[in-house]
C-alpha cells in the first residue's frame, strides 16, 4: 500500500520514535533534526506532512513559529502540523497565522495525529488542485471544466462565450471522447439558464422503445404498464436547457416529432391530448457527419436545419498534442486526490510518448489510462513501463528507451549482435552459400569473408 512521507522536525529523538510508531503504517516518518535535512525536507517534493515541534528552534516557540511561517511560503501543499509545550494561548493563534494546519500543546496522544495528518494533507491536496485549475484559468489553459491553451481550443472558448447568452440551437461536433458534454455545460455555465433545469440524454443509450416515452412523458394508462402519469425530459427541461447526445441515432418519426415540438415550442405526452407550452434552449451533440446522414437520408433536412443554427467543432487531441501536459497534470491531480493518494509525477520522457500516439480515444482515452496509472503503479513516480504496451509500441521515445535503458548498453557487442544475426540469417536463406549471402545483404565478398572469419561463422 502507498504510504504519504512526513517529515518531523526535532531534537528529541524519542519523541520522534514515538511518533514514527504511532504513524505507521499509514504514514512514513523520516527524522529531519539539523537544518540541513530541514531544507531538505521542506525542498523535497515527495514530502507531503511536516510535524513541527517549535520549542526546537532558536530561543523557542516563537522562534520556531517564524520558522514555520517560512516554510509555509515555500509549500503551499505540504500540510503543517505544530506542537509544542508551551501553554501561551498567543503561541496557537500565531502558529495558526503562520500557516499551520493544526496545533498541539505536548505531552499530547499521538495515536490522534495520523488520522489529523492524513485529513490535512488531503485537504491540502484538494486546494493545490483548486489553486492549480486557477491558474491555468488566469493562463486562458482552462475554461469550464475544459482543459487546454492550444489555439483550437480558444476558438472553441470564444465561441461558447459568443452563444452562451443567446437562445440559439447549438449542435456540438466531434470525435468520441472529445469531450462534448462538457461543451454543453459550458455553455450553460456561462448563460442566462444557468440556474435552471439542464436535462441530458444520450439517444444511443435507450432502445428505440424508450426513448420515445422518456422524450415526450406519456399519461396514465397510455400503454400496457403506464400505470400513472409520467412528464418527459423535454417538458423537464422547461426553462432550462436540453442537451440530446448522438442525436443521429434517433429515428425519422422521432426527428419529425422532435422538428414539430421545435416549430411549435409545445410538447405533447403520449396519450395526451392538450399540448403544453415549452420554454426550453436545445443543445444536440454528434460524432456522425451530418451532412452525410441527410444526403443518405437517415436524418431529416428540416430537422438539420434547425438545430444546426450555431455549430461547434471540437477538434480530436491529436491535433491538439500541446494541450497534453495540462490535461495530463489535471488528471493525475484530479485521481491521486480523489483516490487519497500523494501527487504522482510523471518521468520526462512519458510526455514526449504521450504526445506522439494518436489518441484514438482522445480526452477519455487519456483520463481512462491516467486514472489506471494513478491506482495501479506504486510509488510517487510513473516511469514509461508502467504505460500499457501499444502506446509504448506506437512511440519514437519509448523505442529509444528500450534500445538504451537507465543502466546503458554495450555498444560494440550490440553491434556484433546484429551483425551475427544478420549474415546467420542470409546464410541460412542462401543454404550456406556465401556468395549469395553477399548478394542478400550487398556486400562485396571479401567483406562477406571477412566478417565470417571475425565472428566465426
């Protein structure tokens, strides 16, 4: 099981093995009693507590708080726990001003400090997340829930920003796993409706059966099973926003039905015979070609024509690789912390593999394998053999790392390798015949034997 790392700065040594037993196995505690391993530890990334025992520095626990203070401004994420044996109420409010995340007067339980240390650090963890989001809002690298400075992915900012406070129909255009439904949040978030009703559905989700009586709501006894009136996801979304994902899938006497309630801004329940007026925005979402399916005759012209009043195209992450880091460092943040875990950081050479594989999957493909990492690889780092295999196959870099691992090769004796695979290889095809084997391989026959002789075959 993954431990988080908390540092306990003092010079009383019991203490610290007291501690250290009380802490385990949930947390693992390293002793840092000189300055030098005080700097260490505060500069040390995989450090996520500091138990603080303030009486340890200078002429006591005030100087110790000045200290704390200090390494509060360099660790914004590590949580910070002080104790100390002074009973000076000013002492707490100090230390609590410095950055402190809790505080205890000793002698004190430590059996209490494990379950303090690990809420903070997860509380710790959740602020880093939101401080890191804030930041790359500031940075224009995130917008709404969507990740990403790449200059499609602005065009696709200013273009939510641009519809949002209209009531326009907007179709959301895109890949599988571009991440669609977050476009249409966004879009909520930032218009008038944002308050009100938003009611999603994805059409391919029901059989053909269903979704009929989920759109439109249908009265008592409308059909065998119908045993009490039922409003639909469009009168639901009265005043709000409906958002149809895979809208393509519907069929032609849905479309026709859905096209008559757009018209007529009124929605009938299956059995019903009054119809009921509707104040709803529509937001659609597809991953077909649009224009196809009408020429092909599987989606009503009409009904394209309304919805596709202001189309948004999301662009797949393979045109988009810059945008990798970012997301990358949201998911990571995003499943260490909802799964308690210390923030794991990814080796240099995973990003250069990360932004050279295609992405089939884009967004989703992306966070479905970070999240894997996340829960699966022990320790506070992800090196490229924790990546699942046909994205390390597809890379440049991680060809380059397995030709040449951490540990170096043998250049020459790689090189002869090759060579006694290749002339035993032309041998064999040529049924020993050197001559031919030459002629495989285009070389002159001298060099041919030559290299026999040398690497004696």
């Amino acid at each position: 099981m993954e431990q988080y790392s908390i540092a306990v700065v003092t010079i009383k040594e019991p203490a610290f093995l007291a501690i250290r037993r009380y802490l385990a196995p949930d947390l693992r505690a390293f002793l840092a009693g000189t300055e030098e391993q005080i700097q260490a530890a505060v500069q040390d990334s995989g450090i996520h507590g500091i138990v603080f025992d303030l009486d340890c520095i200078g002429e006591g626990a005030a100087d110790g708080v000045e200290v704390l203070e200090e390494i509060r401004k360099q660790r914004e994420d590590v949580a910070l726990v002080a104790i100390t044996n002074s009973t000076a109420g000013e002492i707490a409010l100090k230390a609590s001003q410095a950055g402190a995340d809790e505080f205890f007067v000793t002698p004190m339980d430590f059996s209490q400090l494990g379950s303090v240390l690990l809420g903070a650090i997860e509380k710790r963890a959740l602020q880093a997340e939101g401080q890191w989001l804030l930041r790359q809002v500031e940075s224009k690298s995130a917008f709404c829930g969507l990740i990403g400075g790449s200059e499609t992915m602005q065009k696709v900012y200013q273009a939510i920003e641009a519809v949002a406070g209209t009531n326009a129909n907007v179709v959301i255009r895109g890949e599988s796993g571009v991440g669609k439904e977050l476009v249409a949040q966004a879009i909520v978030q930032c218009g008038d409706r944002q308050d009100k009703p938003y009611v999603c559905l994805n059409c391919s989700a029901l059989p053909e059966t269903l979704i009929e009586s989920e759109l439109f709501g249908y009265e008592k006894g409308a059909f065998t099973g119908a045993d009490s009136a039922k409003p639909g996801l469009i009168e639901l979304a009265h005043g709000g926003t409906l958002f149809l994902d895979e809208i393509t899938t519907l069929d032609l006497g849905l479309q026709s039905k859905l096209l008559r309630v757009l018209q007529e801004r009124s929605v009938q329940r299956l059995g019903g015979r009054a119809a009921k007026k509707i104040d709803f925005r529509l937001i659609t979402a597809t991953n077909d070609d649009l224009e196809a399916e009408v020429k092909k005759g599987r989606f009503r012209e009409d009904l394209f024509y309304r919805i596709n009043v202001v189309p948004i195209i999301i662009p797949p992450l393979r045109e988009r690789p810059g945008d990798i880091p970012a997301l990358a460092e949201h998911f990571l943040r995003l499943y260490c912390a909802a799964n308690k875990k210390p923030l794991k950081q990814l080796q240099p050479e995973i990003m250069e593999i990360l932004e050279n594989y295609s992405w089939p999957g884009n967004v989703r493909e992306l966070e479905n394998m970070l999240q894997r990492l996340v829960i699966m690889s022990d320790g506070p780092t992800i090196a490229a053999h924790h990546l699942p295999q046909y994205l390390l196959s597809s890379s440049t870099a991680s060809q380059e790392a397995i030709l040449i691992p951490e540990e170096g090769v043998d250049f020459d004796a790689e090189m002869e390798r090759i060579e006694v695979a290749y002339l035993s290889a032309a041998l064999r095809r040529s049924d020993g015949s050197k001559a031919a084997a030459a002629r495989l391989l285009r070389l002159d026959s001298q060099r041919m034997k030559y290299l026999c002789r040398k690497l004696k075959l």
